[in-house]
C-alpha cells in the first residue's frame, strides 16, 4: 500500500519536474535570446532542481522498497542529475570564458575597462551562464518526459 501511494507521489513529481524544468529552460532562453537578466529566474531554476533531487530520491526509495522499474527508466531519471551537475560546472567557468574571449588577463584588466565596458562584460557572463542553465534546464524536462514513457 505504502509503495503504491509512494508510487503517485512520484508521478505527481515528475509531472512536476518536467513542468518547473520546461519553465525555467524556456523563460531563461527566452531572457538570454533577449539578452535581459530575467527576475525570478535563478529561483525557478533552483526549485526545479530540487524538484530532480527529491524524485531521484523518492525513486530510491521506491527501488529499496522493491518496486521494479525499467533500466532505461533509471537511465532516463537518474541522467538529469548529470545533466545539472555538468551545467554548474559550465557555468562556473562563464566567467573566465568571458574574460579569455576579451582577452582579459584578469582583475587589473577589468578595473582599466570603463563602467559601460565592465557592465557589457558583466552582463555577457550573466547572459553565458543563463543560456548554459536555461539549456540544462531543457534537456532535464526533455530527460523528464523520457523517463515517463510519454514519448
């Protein structure tokens, strides 16, 4: 009975993790195509990883409780945590990727640029680090509804 309820549970959170997921990736490529900082983003994205975290755990749980799944159920479920995990990585690097493409050496060569300039370049590493996520956040709800078998 237990595994049952737990088994809705974890429908209703998928159903969600594609739906926070295919949010985030649209509203954060919408605002890196226009090249705006979109309020709210960052904490869409983050509610929807948590939401991946929280359904690979309760898919854990439901393994333990001998719940039988598909393997390329668990592929298709446990790929989106490598899929984030390889984003923050990505977008950890925004920066510096910024700073090499104008051939900036460092804090030195920031603090020589003007306000305007350094604004440009702080919004460029913004904008990378959007797409990268924005991206991401796609491809989770594109795994998402893999995993459900809806397509």
């Amino acid at each position: 009975m237990l595994a049952r309820h737990m088994t809705t549970v974890h429908i209703v959170l998928g159903v969600a993790v594609v739906a926070a997921n295919l949010a985030a990736g649209l509203y954060g490529g919408w605002a890196w195509w226009r090249w705006t900082v979109p309020t709210g983003f960052w904490p869409l994205l983050r509610t929807a990883q948590a939401l991946v975290a929280a359904q690979a755990v309760l898919g854990g749980v439901l393994l333990v409780l001998g719940k039988d799944l598909p393997r390329l159920h668990l592929v298709y479920g446990l790929t989106p945590l490598a899929v984030a995990f390889f984003a923050e990585q990505l977008r950890a690097v925004a920066a510096q990727t910024e700073l090499d493409r104008r051939e900036l050496r460092g804090r030195e060569d920031v603090a020589r640029l003007s306000e305007d300039d350094q604004r440009l370049l702080v919004e460029a590493i913004v904008r990378r680090e959007i797409g990268v996520m924005a991206a991401s956040a796609l491809v989770v709800a594109g795994l998402g509804v893999r995993a459900s078998g809806w397509f």
